[in-house]
C-alpha cells in the first residue's frame, strides 16, 4: 500500500495476486527461511536444529579424544578420490555454484601440496602423507 506523507490518504495499493511468479516464490521463500510459514512448528523444528548442533559441537572433540592414537594427532582419513570420479564432479559442481566452497577448497589443496606436504616436520604433526622426494 502507498500512502501519501502529507494527507495520508492511500495512494495505491499493490495486492500478493498482482506479483510477478518469481516475486511470490521469492516472499514464500523468505517467508520460509524466516520461520514465518509454519507457525509453532518452524519454532520446534529450528530449536531442535539449533539442540543437535550444539550436541554435535560438544560430541566432537569428545569423539576425536577417543580415536587419536598418540599426542594431538587425529587418525587419517581416506578420501577414495581416484575410485570415485562423481566425487570430483559434484566438488566441481560446488565450487562453480558456491564460489567462496571453490575457493576455499582450492586454498586447502594448494596449501597442502605446497606447504604441508612438503615439510617433513608440518607432514609428521598433521599426520599426513609426505611428497615424494
């Protein structure tokens, strides 16, 4: 609704049926995101995401405490990348559609190639597989 700052009369309106379709999908979804769409249980369903990230954030360390073998390293992981080629296509896919996911993910790469892998002493602590020399 438009109204007039020095009469207040109303100036025009602008009703939900007279959106465009991206505009009605774009406030449903907003709506949505907000928690505005579902009433009371938007509440309950965002509180219990909000209880197992916290459960997640205290199970952890707890759980990492547990599986590492000796001082603070962690056990190593296995990533099957040349067994799974979908696995690079979806990180591909990623990256392209989260720009700041690619980035971060070709930072990780370069960093590990170029600097921890390449020092004996980083490689032993972060309990990775050294550079063939």
């Amino acid at each position: 609704m438009h109204v007039d700052q020095y009469s207040g009369a109303v100036a025009g309106r602008y009703s939900y049926a007279e959106y465009f379709p991206v505009a009605k999908t774009v406030s449903q979804a907003i709506a949505l995101h907000v928690g505005q769409r579902f009433g009371t249980l938007s509440f309950w369903i965002s509180f219990l995401f909000c209880v197992g990230v916290l459960f997640l954030c205290i199970t952890a360390p707890l759980m990492w405490w547990r599986r590492r073998k000796h001082g603070l390293d962690a056990p190593r992981g296995y990533l099957p990348i040349r067994s799974t080629p979908w696995l690079i296509v979806v990180l591909v896919i990623l990256g392209l559609v989260f720009p700041l996911f690619g980035l971060s993910l070709i930072l990780v790469l370069v960093l590990d190639r170029l600097v921890i892998r390449r020092s004996s002493r980083l490689s032993d602590g972060l309990n990775t597989i050294p550079a063939p020399r």
